[in-house]
C-alpha cells in the first residue's frame, strides 16, 4: 500500500533542499533558478515511530522494519500555469497522482536567493499556487457538469447524483474556494468527489522554510502561515530545510547533540513525515517477533481482514481472527507471553476496527 505526499510550491522556496534531506540523497538538483527539477524525483522515508523501537526491544527482534511515506518533489509553479505556463500542465498531471500536498512555502529572507515574483510572502506564495490548482478545477468542472445535468435529466441516476455534489463543488471555485472544503453528504457523494479527480481536493500541509536561527519557534511569516492554515482546518510545520540539509549529511551518533546545540528536540523532518501521514488519516499498527518487528499502515477505520490484507493477500481471503494487543498493555505486560497471562491478548473477528498501535497475529486458512 503506496501513499504519496507531493512537495510543490513556487521556484526556489526550498523544495528540493527539503526533499534531500528527506530521503538523504541529492537525487533531486536544488538550484538558485526555476525548473531545476524536471521530472518528478520520488523518495520512500521511514516514518519515526519510537513505538516500534521499544516493542523490537522486548520481543527482541533481531531487526525493524519502519512503515513509510513516498515524498514527490514536483517542478516549481509559476502563475499561469493552469493555462501551461512554465511546466504547468505537467506540474498539474503530477499533483493528479499524489495523495496529499506538502506546500513549501519560503519563510526567510535572503539576498542571495532570488524569489520568482521579487518579494518575499507566503501567503501570497500560497494564494498563487492555490489559485492555479483552483482555475484547473475550475475549467475541468465548467466542461463535466453541465453534461451531467442534461444525463441525470434524462434519467441517469448516476449522472445525476454526481451532478448535485460537483455542481456545489463548482459553486465553491467559483467564490474562490478550494473543492476539499465541500460537505459529502453520504458515502454516494463521497464516491462522485472521489472519483473527479480534483487538484483541490487534496488535503494540504503548509511547511514553513525559515532559517536557522527560526528554526525552533519560527517567526513573524511562519505565523501568518499558522493562521491561514487553522483557518482553513489544515496543518502547518516549521522546518529550516539547510538545517535539515545539514543534518542528513551527519552520522545518526552525531545529529542528537548538533539538535540540541540549535535547542532542538527533534528534526523538523520528522514532524513532516508524522503531519502527512496524519495528513493521509493513517494510522499504524505492528507485528512483533524475534525475527522482526514491523509497522504496517492502514487508513483509519479498517477492519481487521483489510489489515491482515496489507501484509499479504492470502490473510485477507482467508481471515480467521486477529490475536490484538493494545500498545500500552504490551509494554506493560512485557510482551505477548505477558500480555496472554494478563488476560490482555484478545481474540478479535472480521469486523474489528483496528486502532493505532495495536500489536497483531493474524490467524488465516486458505
């Protein structure tokens, strides 16, 4: 099970830095012009999860296998792009494939780098890229919902249903609002919002790039940025890509003590990974045993025979039952042996709604 954040924003806001130092390589040419990222460069990272080191230190597994996250960076957007400007229509068939969108947005000043649009805001940074994935929208709607309208008129029941939710999603564009904002009355609705496909339906994590000396608390533009995005109902992070740059090239030994040098408890990457995976609305659950100790992911709301599916298919046709233990009652019990004594192991069915941190044996027969 694959999910994508996509990393955009305008040209030379720090995107490329970021996803270097996300995936620790250089695979991506971060360069004081536009468009030094063409094709789109794809990084799986580990997800942290400290969870997973202490469940592997009492089962004793001999190695950890973390759940990750697939970070794109996208060719930066420049205004017009909605009508192919820049790499426009190839900057929006790349946001088509991602899951969620980690909007960089540059919350520093300097000199030496240049800003596409000479001035340095990212609320308007944001606003310009926001505008471009909406007027996409926009045109895309403006040619489907009129056809809709006349099928569901002709008693297409399906045409017509997809008509009444995308016609309110078009009502939300035209006033300049992002489609995500519109309220799916039932799963139908849900399923025709789906299946449109919208730019702006993504849900979105605003990164806040400030420099170093920022990097903690951030600062007057980090903000702003905070506001928009708790009025929006969206999430915001503060990360100082150089110093998150800086960082991946250091030992893993070292990178706690140069942390706590800047009064850091923690990379800013990490809290980037953990917001979009909350961003996905995911949530992790684990195996453990003396071979290995995993982390599995599953959306929020799956049963028991979609999670033993994650692992393999087989689990999932063949589902029997599912052997849970709650994280908490693990630890405290010291592990599975423990845990059954305690009366804390259940025995769970098909219908069980796996909930974040349960430690799982699944039982199957195919």
């Amino acid at each position: 099970m694959g999910f994508k954040c996509g990393i955009v924003g305008l040209p030379n806001v720090g995107k490329s830095t970021l996803f270097n130092a996300l995936t620790e390589t250089a695979a991506a040419q971060a360069a004081n012009y536009p468009f030094c990222t063409i094709e789109p460069n794809v990084g799986q990272v580990a997800v942290p999860d400290p969870r997973l080191d202490r469940l592997a230190e009492i089962a004793g597994s001999a190695k950890k296998i973390e759940t990750q996250l697939a970070f794109v960076d996208i060719a930066g957007l420049v205004r017009g792009a909605s009508r192919g400007e820049g790499l426009g229509n190839q900057f929006l068939a790349n946001i088509r494939e991602v899951d969620a969108i980690v909007h960089v947005l540059r919350c520093f000043e300097d000199g030496d780098i240049t800003h596409v649009e000479g001035r340095v805001d990212p609320i308007a940074d944001a606003e310009t890229v926001e505008t471009e994935l909406m007027l996409a929208d926009l045109e895309s709607l403006e040619k489907r919902v009129p056809n809709l309208v006349k099928r569901g008129q002709q008693g297409d029941k399906d045409a017509k249903a997809a008509a009444a939710i995308l016609s309110r999603v078009l009502d939300l564009l035209r006033d300049g609002k992002p489609a995500r904002l519109v309220d799916c009355q039932d799963e139908e609705e849900r399923r025709h919002f789906d299946m449109a496909q919208l730019l702006t339906s993504k849900p979105v994590l605003y990164v806040c790039n400030v420099d170093e000396a920022n990097a903690a608390d951030g600062n007057a533009l980090s903000a702003r940025v905070f506001a928009k995005a708790a009025a929006e109902g969206a999430q915001a992070v503060v990360v100082s890509a150089a110093i998150e740059a800086e960082i991946a090239t250091l030992e893993p030994g070292d990178r706690a003590s140069f942390l706590a040098d800047l009064g850091l408890e923690e990379t800013g990457l990490a809290r980037v990974i953990r917001a979009g995976y909350a961003l996905l609305d995911l949530i992790t659950f684990f195996t453990c045993g003396p071979k290995e100790a995993r982390a599995w992911t599953v959306h929020k709301g799956a049963r028991a025979p979609q999670a033993a599916g994650v692992i393999h298919s087989d689990f999932e046709r063949g589902f029997i039952r599912a052997e849970t233990i709650a994280y908490d009652d693990y630890v405290t019990t010291g592990g599975e042996a423990g845990a059954r004594e305690a009366g804390k192991l259940r025995q769970e069915g098909k219908d069980y709604v796996v909930q974040d941190g349960d430690v799982m044996l699944f039982r199957f027969n195919v």
